[in-house]
C-alpha cells in the first residue's frame, strides 16, 4: 500500500499538469472552428485534443497549481479550466457564426435561401455552407493548428489556471467580441443587400412603367442569377477579410476590438 501510494503521488505530480491542460483544451475542442465542427467523430477530436494537450503541456507546467487529490482544489481546477476553455471556445466559434450570417443575409437578399440547405448537422441556406467551408478551409490551410497551440500558451497570461475569472470583465469581452461577429456578418453581406436593394428598386421602377409586364417571372431568375455571380465575384475578396479578423483574435484574444 506504501509503494501504491507513492506511486499515485509521483503519477499525480506528472500527470497534473497535463489533466489540467486537458481540461481546457477539451473544453475549447467543444466548440472550435474546423477542429471541433459536430461532423468530426468524437474519437477523432478526443485524438485531437490529446495531441493539443501534448504538445502545449510542457510549455505551462510550470504554471500549473501544485498537484492535489483533494476533492476541493481539484474541482477549482476542474471548474476553472473547463471555463477558460468554453470562453476561448466561445470566442473562435463567434467567427464561424460570422460566416453563417452573412451567407444567411445573403441568401435572404438574393431569395436563395431555401435552396439547397438544410442538410448539415446547422440547418443553412447554401451560401452560408460555402461560405463556413470555405472559410475553415483557409484558416487549416494557414496553419489553424499552429495558431492554436501558440493561443492555447497565450491564454494563461490572462486565464491563469485555478482562478476563477472576473465576471464584469469577462462578460463585457463576451459582449464586444459577439457585436464585432455580427458586425463583421453585416459588413461581408453589404454587397449582397446592396445588390437587392438595387434590383427591386429597379424592379419596382419597371412594374410602375410596364403594369401589365410580369415581373415576378422575369425578376425571380435574374436576382438568383445575380446573387449566385456575386458570390463568384466576392467571396475571394470577404474571405481574406474574415481570416484577417479571425487572425486578429487567435493573436490577442484579451483585447477588445474597436
């Protein structure tokens, strides 16, 4: 029983760091983009978040409490990593909403929203499955997995582990970084509500000149039409906006944008 017990004691001073680190990483695996999407098989991200654990525990051992089997500072350290996780989490997955709010307006304005979608674990009109594909795409393809491991290190400066965080500050984080999101949805989907704007104000000019001329049937195929061109057209420009604002994030996920 000695030796068991000192084997359990040199196995908790080892394994400490790397529980604690899980805890986090797993919690963040729930929710990141690309990494933690709802059709990746759970072993695969249970795989993933060990690999991620591996190869940031070495780094924030030393960081980490001192390694307990007390019921108490463990559950601490449960809690407060498991929060830290979910609101980094949280904050990647903010940009994937992103995505799919602008493709939504998108699809709204260019009446394609019923096309297509639908088929996903989140229900979504085309555009906006495009869109989140094609940006997780190019943010794995930009070293997603590098930036992730470096905001996992960063995130003990301002999450440090077993604290438990301020709640005004972390709600009012939550609360910019969410209106940046959305503001960052609308300013992508601009030239789409612009495009409408324009055609059914001419659209209207028309049915006023010519009343007799059906302008459902000639209006219906030009603004899918058109809507379909301006996504060819615009989406190489939005997404290189979208992963400069996601880049932004994983390299100073403290700050509050403007």
């Amino acid at each position: 029983m000695q030796m068991l017990t000192a084997l359990i004691t040199e196995l908790a001073a080892v394994g400490a760091p790397g529980f604690g680190v899980f805890i986090r990483v797993g919690a963040m695996m729930a929710l990141l983009p690309a990494f933690g999407e709802q059709v990746i098989p759970v072993r695969v991200r249970l795989g993933t978040a060990l690999a991620f654990t591996a190869l940031t525990a070495p780094a924030i051992g030393p960081d980490m409490p001192p390694a307990t089997l007390a019921p108490g500072p463990l559950a601490e350290l449960i809690v407060t990593e498991a929060l830290a996780g979910l609101a980094l989490g949280i904050g990647l997955r903010f940009f994937t909403i992103a995505l799919q709010t602008t493709g939504t307006i998108a699809a709204q304005s260019t009446s394609l929203a019923q096309f297509f979608g639908g088929q996903g674990v989140d229900p979504q009109p085309a555009m906006s499955q495009v869109l989140v594909m094609a940006g997780l795409a190019l943010a794995v393809t930009a070293g997603l997995h590098v930036k992730l491991v470096e905001l996992i290190v960063l995130s003990y400066s301002f999450f440090p582990p077993g604290r438990f965080p301020d709640a005004a500050s972390l709600g009012q984080w939550g609360l910019a970084h969410s209106a940046r999101a959305f503001t960052l949805a609308f300013t992508l989907a601009a030239p789409f509500v612009m495009l409408s704007l324009l055609f059914y104000v001419a659209l209207g000019a028309i049915n006023k000149a010519m009343p007799q001329l059906m302008v459902a049937f000639v209006g219906a195929p030009a603004i899918t039409w058109g809507g379909l061109a301006a996504l060819l057209l615009t989406a190489p420009l939005l997404l290189p906006i979208w992963q400069d604002a996601f880049d932004g994030f994983l390299f100073d996920p403290a700050g509050l944008p403007p």
